[in-house]
C-alpha cells in the first residue's frame, strides 16, 4: 500500500496543507485540539505518519543528531556509528549525521536546531563545543554526548579514551626499544581550523613523554592541507632536521600507506625505523602494524546507553544517572612494526 500524502492527512483532519506541516514542525505553533486532530488522521492512514504522530504525542522526534568532523566512511566514524545505532535503533530511534568540518556547516546547525527541534539528544564525535553551542541545546533541554572528546566541558555524559597517556605508552615503548630519535606525524591546524580534536591530545602526550627522557629529540611533524597525506608524511620524514629511527603516526589511515610507501622507496620497516599508529583499525592486524588500540563501536554503544538514561524521567533527578564520564583502556598492540634500534655500523 502506497504512504498516504500530507493532503490525505489535511484532509481527513478537516484542516490545511501547511497546518499538518506545523503540527509535526512546530507542534507549539498549533492549537492542542488541531494537533490531536492531525494525529488521529496520522494515525489512521499511515503507519510512517504513524510513528511520527506517536512523536508528536511524547514531545519528542525519536531522532538523535550526531555530528562528526570527517566522513562517516571513515573507519573510527563508521564503527562509532554502528556502535550508536546498535543501542538507539532498537529503542526506537533514527540517527541523522550532520557534517561539521567547515564553520558555516557548524554555525548552520546549531543556528537552526533550536528553531527546528528537531532532535532529542546531540552526540558529538572527537571534537568541542563552544559554550554558546551549549546554551543553545541546554536551553532546548537536549542533552549533549560525547565520543573520544577533547575535553568533557559542556558534555552531559561522554565516552573517551585518553589519547594523550595512549601516545605516552607509546613513546616509553621505543625508548625502551633503544630510540632516542622519535617522530610524531600528525594534523596542522589549517586543516581543521574551526574544530579542537581529541587527537591534538595525542601530540601532547607525545611532547610529555619525550620530555620525561633528557636523551630523547622529539620531532613533530605536522601535515599541511595535502590531496595525498601519506607522501607528505614520508615528505616531512625524509627532511626531518634529526633522521629519526621511529616515527609515531596520528592513526592507523596514515600509518598503513606510510608503511606501503618506506617499503616501496626500500626503507626497511622495522629494521631501518619503527612505525607505530593509532587505533588498531581492520587492516592493523594483517598487516603486522603495532598501533594503539581503540574500540569505536564499544564506545558508540556506550554513548547510546549513556543517552538514553539522560532522556528517561529518572535521570532529572540528581544522582540517578550513573558515572556520566567514562575512559576506556587504551592498549598498545605489538607487532612487527617495530624492533630494537640498531646500533650503527
């Protein structure tokens, strides 16, 4: 059976067009008795008008927005996505993405998400919010989440890792590996200019434990806004002002071609320098990279359940919700990515 129209509803309630649109947009705009009217033609005509008649009736939209910075194609996006949708869909709930890599695209949403309500919990993925962005949603009573964030500031609940002590765990690893020329390869801030990363931690963590050991250079290298990241990377490498003998990468997608790239160019890995990434994404394993290990579905799911307790009545009340911040272990996967430095001939 083919889903009635909105002139099906408007007509079977006795009123217009753009009424029924009002009734599900901006239910506040509409009279009580004309919205219980639009909802028993909902009801009666389609099962899809249904479910959003049963919205209008809680208060709620039964959707969650989750806004990343990168694509969801992204290994971390991906599985923190399905992590969210493995608690929410059940429960009743769609997720609806909203891209936040450009300011426009950031100011837009949270611009228009209280005009629209059109949400009942935000979840942000590895980035901040400014305190204005929260006096919006706070003022909406939206409850806001985090995944891998920078900082817990302005959240309700979160779920992240420690990135900075992930990439000290690393770092301790090959000095006691014999290294003492260490490279960290991450992100500028032109790329991301408008967003903080949960990643930048990882370079600090990275600084701070090279900083504990006074025979170790450290040598960050940054990226710039390159259309092909891991050249760069072997790029900065290469020209590094100390040749290192082991390199830190920001994760796993550019360790992987970084990795393809020394062994093609006849560098060998990790006789000649040491890799190690960040995240233990699918390819980690067979491809032997030691890297630091992160659960983004774990974590997503977590999110989810965290969420859900601060939407129900109970968690209103001081106390109710449990621990609204949590830290996941991470762990240090060893592989055969790195070794022992050898002495020079």
């Amino acid at each position: 059976m083919a889903q009635a129209s909105i002139q099906a509803v408007a007509r079977e309630a006795g009123v217009s067009v753009s009424t029924v649109s009002r009734a599900f947009a901006k239910p506040d705009l509409v009279l009580p008795e004309t919205r219980e009217r639009v909802l028993a033609a909902a009801e009666k005509l389609d099962y899809r008008i249904s479910r959003s008649a049963a919205a209008l009736k809680s208060g709620q939209s039964l959707r969650i927005a989750v806004l990343m910075s990168a694509s969801i194609a992204t290994w971390f996006n991906a599985n923190v996505y399905a992590g969210l949708d493995s608690v929410f869909h059940p429960a009743g709930y769609d997720l609806s993405v909203f891209p936040m890599s450009t300011a426009a695209e950031r100011s837009e949403f949270f611009g228009n998400l209280p005009v629209r309500r059109n949400a009942d919990a935000v979840v942000v993925c590895s980035f901040d919010i400014e305190p204005s962005e929260v006096s919006k949603l706070k003022a909406m009573n939206v409850p806001i989440v985090g995944v891998n964030i920078p900082s817990n500031d302005g959240f309700d609940a979160g779920v992240s890792i420690d990135d900075s002590t992930a990439e000290r765990i690393a770092v301790d690893h090959l000095v006691a590996l014999g290294h003492r020329d260490i490279a960290f390869v991450g992100y500028g801030d032109d790329i991301h200019s408008t967003l903080r990363f949960s990643a930048s931690a990882r370079l600090e963590g990275f600084l701070d434990a090279c900083a504990r050991y006074a025979d170790v250079t450290p040598i960050p290298l940054l990226l710039g806004s390159s259309d092909d990241p891991a050249n760069e990377a072997l790029q900065l490498i290469i020209a590094a002002p100390h040749a290192p003998s082991a390199v830190c990468l920001a994760d796993d997608e550019l360790a992987i071609p970084v990795l393809f790239r020394l062994r093609q160019y006849g560098t060998h890995v990790p006789q000649d320098i040491s890799l190690i990434g960040f995240d233990d994404n699918r390819y980690a394993a067979g491809l032997g990279l030691t890297t630091v290990h992160q659960d983004p579905f774990a974590m997503g799911a977590q999110a989810a359940r965290k969420t859900l307790e601060l939407m129900s009545p109970a968690s209103n009340q001081e106390g109710e919700l449990s621990s609204r911040f949590i830290t996941p272990q991470a762990q240090l996967i060893l592989r055969e990515t790195t070794a022992p430095k050898l002495p020079l001939s």
